[in-house]
C-alpha cells in the first residue's frame, strides 16, 4: 500500500494519513485513537514435543482519557506437538497463578475510549 521507505512511526503515521486523505472519497480527517508503546522481551522454548516463544509484554495504552499499564505473558507455538504445548501452558498458569489473557490490548485501548 506505501511503498516508500518510513523513517518513523510519526513519519509512517502521516503518510498514511495523507495517502489515505487523497485517495480515500469523502473521507474528511483522521485522528489517532490511542497508542500502544510496549517493551517486549521473547525467550525461546524447545522441549522434546514442541518449540514455542514466550514473549514479555510491559506496555502503557495511551487513550485521550487515561493510560492503562499492562503486563502480558505472552505463549505462543511454534511447531510440534500442540497438545503437549496446551498442557505446559496450563501447567505454566497453575504453577504461576497468572490467567490467560481475557482481552486484547487493541480491544482494551477501544474499551477505554
């Protein structure tokens, strides 16, 4: 869709947004909703039976009402056996009292709206 080499998210965001204000018919303006800035850290996982990532989230959802801050584990397969993956995550969650995750961080961005 742009097919042009972005300096930076502010630069990618004004392209699009001008690229969008040209080509797109009746469209009028566009604001940004909310931004989500996170530090991530991914460790690997390989067992006999499955290689997975679990991926290290801290990130604040910035809203025009408030910011959110959220810490996310993140399990997520790779190859393998997948049954035996669903056993480690819920052996994971029991050891560690965390929960799977029950919402987004895009859908509690449009939450917070």
């Amino acid at each position: 869709f742009i097919n042009t080499l972005l300096r930076n998210i502010r630069h990618a965001l004004k392209e699009f947004k001008n690229l969008a204000l040209k080509n797109i018919k009746g469209l009028k303006d566009l604001h940004l909703l909310f931004t989500i800035k996170n530090k991530r850290q991914a460790l690997d996982i390989k067992t006999q039976a499955f290689s997975a990532q679990a991926v290290f989230d801290d990130c604040n959802i910035c809203t025009p009402k408030k910011t959110i801050k959220l810490y996310e584990i993140e399990l997520e397969f790779a190859d393998g056996n997948f049954a035996e993956f669903k056993k480690f995550c819920k052996q994971v969650s029991a050891e560690t009292k965390i929960s799977p995750c029950a919402i987004s961080k895009v859908a509690t961005a449009v939450a917070n709206l």
